[in-house]
C-alpha cells in the first residue's frame, strides 16, 4: 500500500513539474502541426491580407516629413499621353517628337507643342550660327524650321539653354491644329512624381519610366559639380538609375508630369558616366504662369499685408 502511495507521488510531482514548464514556454501555431509558409495566402489558412484603408490609416500616422518620400515611385511605365490646352485630348507622345538633324547629321530630340512651334535644348547644337533645322516624326514625315528666340513665343524657360524653332509648314498632325499641348503652370516640388519618356532610335519607339524629382543638390553630388556651373538652381533634378555603358544622347526628351510637359533633357544620359540622375531645363505657358502667380498672390491676401 506504501509503495502504490509513494509511486502515485511520484507521478503527481511528474505532472506537476511538466505543468509548471508548460506555463513558461510558448508554441508557435505550427509547432503541433506541418509546416506552412508564413505568408502564403495559398499554404497558410488563416493569413489576411491587409486591406488599403488599413495601410493609408498607418501613412496618416507617419511624420509629415516623411510623406513626400513615400509617394514617390520609382519603375517602368507605358508611353506618355500629353494633353492639348483647348481641346483637352491625350496625344500619345510619340506622334509628337522629332528627331533632329543638321547637316544631315542627327543631333536630339524635340517634341511639337503647336502647329508651329518645336522645343529643344540649345546643349543639341554644336553652333548657334546655324539656325537651320530639318526634323523627322515618327512616320518619318519631314519638317523644315529655324531656331528663333523664346520671347518670340507664348512660352516661358527659366533658363537661356531652352530652345524653340518655328516651323517652316505644320506637321500632319491634326490634333495640334489651332492647339497647343499643355505645359507645366508652376514649378514641381522635390519627390513629385514624374515620367521619363526617351525615344530609342533603333527600336523606333519610346521607353518610359515612372520617377521623381530630387533636390537639384542630388544632381551637384552626383555630377561632381559642387560650385553649380551645370546643374543650376533653375532646373529639374530627377532620379534616373537606368544603367548604360556609354553616354546616352537623351537630349531634347521631354519629362512629363500629371500629362503635361514640364521639362526638357539638357543633358543627356549617364554622360559622361553612370549618375544615377537626369538634368531636364523647365519649361512653362507664359500665359498659364502668369495667370497662376496672380491667383497665388490673390489667395495669399497680400494686399491686407501691406495695408
């Protein structure tokens, strides 16, 4: 009888002991089971995906310094639409950009903004004697202009390296007839999203990515030009990580925001080497600029300022 007593201790301990580790050690969910892929909604039963609303109740959460950067993307696209001032259509912009030539040789791109009126970048000329320019569109339609002043035109740059040429003839494009295709009203800020089109020669075609636009220090760091003799303050920085093994004569390419043209590539790509970043000059509707500044100083009650 003794012995049954004690041996019955002896287990009671037993299971007392094992009850007392239990309470201290924590089983993961599938430690009793086969194992599953931790967040594979196709192995692992009850996983849940996170609906939208609950990620954008978590990015109101975050500091608003950190917003900007968050919004910014980074990534290939499709082919930019632009669209026109009065009419309001999207023109794919391919049907828009030209390829420049003088003296028979090819020097950049430009894109149509009228029936009469093509930008570039004054860096795709070697001479400023020579004011003649033949263009080819995508359709290899010929086009014959000249370069003519910016004062001459309803547009407005704030840089000098911004150029126009006035058509000879309008292009066969009918949708710019007695249009124009619209321009950036005001200046983009640091991590606005923008696209990145650049017409590949070979392909006939245009490749565009999806970036955005950096502090113009970004693009003195990365170009190794601390004291600002290229990349100056009036231009557009932007993020481009596509690697090349040579320069890549983006020149004349347009960068695109919310469908609207707001600058010109004035620097080419990855030239002379790898940066990691594109110089584009900014491009604006004169008209467009003025009337935004008037409705900044209308909202601002300047005038209760003063008085």
């Amino acid at each position: 009888m003794l012995r049954v007593l004690w041996i019955f201790q002896v287990f009671l301990l037993v299971a007392l002991l094992n009850e007392l580790e239990s309470s201290k050690t924590h089983y993961h969910r599938y430690m009793l089971g086969s194992y599953k892929a931790q967040h594979s909604p196709k192995t692992q039963m009850d996983y849940k995906r996170r609906r939208t609303s609950e990620v954008q109740e978590e990015q109101m959460d975050e500091p608003a310094e950190d917003m900007p950067k968050r919004k910014a993307r980074y990534g290939t696209s499709k082919e930019p639409v632009v669209m026109l001032t009065k009419s309001g259509l999207k023109v794919p912009l391919h049907e828009l950009m030209v390829r420049i030539y003088q003296q028979n040789q090819y020097a950049c791109m430009g894109t149509v903004i009228s029936e009469k009126l093509v930008v570039t970048a004054d860096t795709c000329f070697e001479s400023a004697a020579n004011d003649v320019v033949t263009m080819k569109m995508f359709d290899n339609s010929v086009l014959d202009g000249h370069r003519i002043p910016i004062n001459r035109t309803y547009l407005k740059g704030a840089d000098p390296l911004l150029t126009t040429i006035e058509l000879t003839s309008p292009p066969k494009i009918y949708k710019v007839f007695g249009d124009t295709v619209k321009l950036c009203s005001a200046e983009l800020e640091n991590y606005e999203s923008v696209e990145l089109p650049l017409w590949i020669r070979s392909r006939h075609s245009i490749h565009s990515q999806i970036s955005y636009v950096l502090p113009i220090q970004e693009c003195r760091h990365r170009m190794k030009d601390p004291n600002a003799h290229v990349a100056i303050s009036t231009m557009i920085c932007a993020k481009n990580m596509k690697y090349t093994s040579h320069c890549q004569l983006a020149i004349g390419n347009p960068l695109i925001h919310a469908e609207k043209i707001c600058g010109i590539n004035v620097a080419g790509h990855n030239c002379p080497t790898f940066t990691g970043v594109d110089l584009y000059i900014r491009i604006y509707d004169a008209l467009d600029f003025s009337i935004r500044g008037m409705e900044i100083i209308k909202n601002s009650r300047i005038e209760d300022t003063i008085l």
